[in-house]
C-alpha cells in the first residue's frame, strides 16, 4: 500500500511534464519541418481566471542552454522572462518593483523554447500594437518558419506605445470579479517611447494556455533605464529601426 501512495505521488508531480509532451505530440503533428519544442507548465486561464497559482516548475531544474521563455512567479508574485538561458525575475516590495537575475525561482506558468541560432529582421517601419503579431507572422513566414507551430521571438531596440505590468499576488481582473480585496497593487509603468528588450512567444492557437483569448502573442518586455525590470506587455508597438530576432530553420 505504501508502495502504492509513494508512486501516486510521483505521478502527480511529474504530471505537467506529460501535459508538455502531449501538446507538443499534438501540435507536431504532420509539420512539414521538424518542431520546435515547446514546453508548457500551467496555463494562462488555470493561474489567471481559475486562481491555481501553485508551483509548476522550478527554473533551477531547467536546462538553461539557449533557453527563451516567459511565465510568472508561484502565486503570481513575480514575473518571469528568460532570454538565452538568463532568468530575470520582478517583483513588487513595497509599492516598487525590485529585479534580479536568478534561477532560483519557482514559476505557476511558464512557456519556453530552446533556440540554437537567431536570424535577424530589420523592422523598417512603426508597427503599431494592434499590428505586432501580424508583423510577426509575416517575418516569421518569409524565414519558412511554420506559424502553425509555437515558437519565441525577441525585438530589440525601441519601442512605442508601451504598457507594461508586474503582479504583486493577484490577478487584478479575477480579483474585482470575485471581490477579493488586493493586498497589494500590481506595479504600472507606460511609456511614449523606451529602450526595451522584448521577449515573446507566438502561439497561433495558444488561446486560455500560452495567450490571453483573442491573442496570438505574450510577450514580456526588459525595460531598460535607471532600474531596468521586466514585465508582461499589455500594449506594445515596435519603432522603425529595431531588430526582430526569430529562431533559424
């Protein structure tokens, strides 16, 4: 019997790592190129509308090579981007956001891709918020990349139209919803124009797993300045003159 709960529990630990490879069997499904992993623990709708905001996985567990990848802190109290295998992780202490570079983190959603080598697109004109994810496609189509398939990306370089966010415990839409009185208040920040670093998976049919409904796109920004931090983009245009970086085939 006790044989029998110790390997239950097993079981339920590694549970996660079967939903990964079940969504990539799925999604690599008759691909004319050979896939790009994508690997998943939780989802968007299990931590934001559902509260399930438990420890899915543990970053230090993760081979970090190459590694690109967005997701959010356990409980929801922090943000999580990975760009080339280095973990920067904010949080809100004290109605201020406080950043560092660590592994040493566990996260309630991840989603992240392991990429070799990047090809990089020069954005020759404004591409405003609501245009991002078709710009992406696009690019993404020209380099013969399947768009069928979820795969990161990351611009470079100047940014417009900016609205970025870190949570601080709580999903502020649930909360108002079910009328939970926040302890504390997510950290805002917009901006016209900024130097930012943005780190995004494009996830054609992702809806209520990797994207909010309705979108193909979540993406994190490293915003630099005085106290560079990350944070997930509610709004974000890209200027004339960044760089799109997309894995190469």
């Amino acid at each position: 019997m006790k044989d029998m709960l110790e390997r239950a529990a097993t079981l339920a630990r590694l549970r996660p790592l079967f939903v990964v490879v079940a969504l990539s069997s799925v999604s690599c499904s008759n691909s004319p190129h050979p896939p790009r992993r994508l690997d998943v623990w939780g989802s968007v709708a299990e931590a934001l509308r559902d509260g399930k905001t438990e420890a899915r996985v543990h970053l230090s567990d993760l081979d970090a090579t190459g590694l690109v990848g967005v997701g959010a802190v356990q409980d929801l109290s922090g943000e999580i981007t990975i760009l080339d295998g280095q973990c920067t992780v904010s949080r809100v202490v004290d109605a201020r956001v406080v950043t560092e570079q660590t592994r040493d983190v566990a996260a309630t959603m991840l989603f992240a891709g392991r990429v070799e080598a990047w090809v990089e697109v020069a954005v020759e004109h404004d591409v405003a918020p609501a245009d991002v994810a078709a710009f992406v496609e696009a690019a993404a189509r020209d380099q013969g990349i399947d768009c069928e398939l979820a795969f990161p990306f990351v611009v470079v370089g100047e940014v417009t139209d900016l609205a970025v966010h870190v949570l601080a415990g709580q999903c502020p839409i649930r909360a108002r919803r079910l009328g939970i009185e926040m302890d504390k208040a997510p950290f805002r920040h917009h901006a016209a124009h900024a130097k930012s670093t943005l780190v995004g998976i494009f996830a054609k049919r992702g809806g209520g797993v990797i994207t909010h409904h309705g979108s193909s796109l979540h993406v994190h920004a490293i915003v630099e300045g005085d106290t560079p931090f990350t944070g997930h983009c509610d709004s974000v245009g890209i200027a004339k003159g960044a760089r799109l970086r997309l894995p190469r085939r």
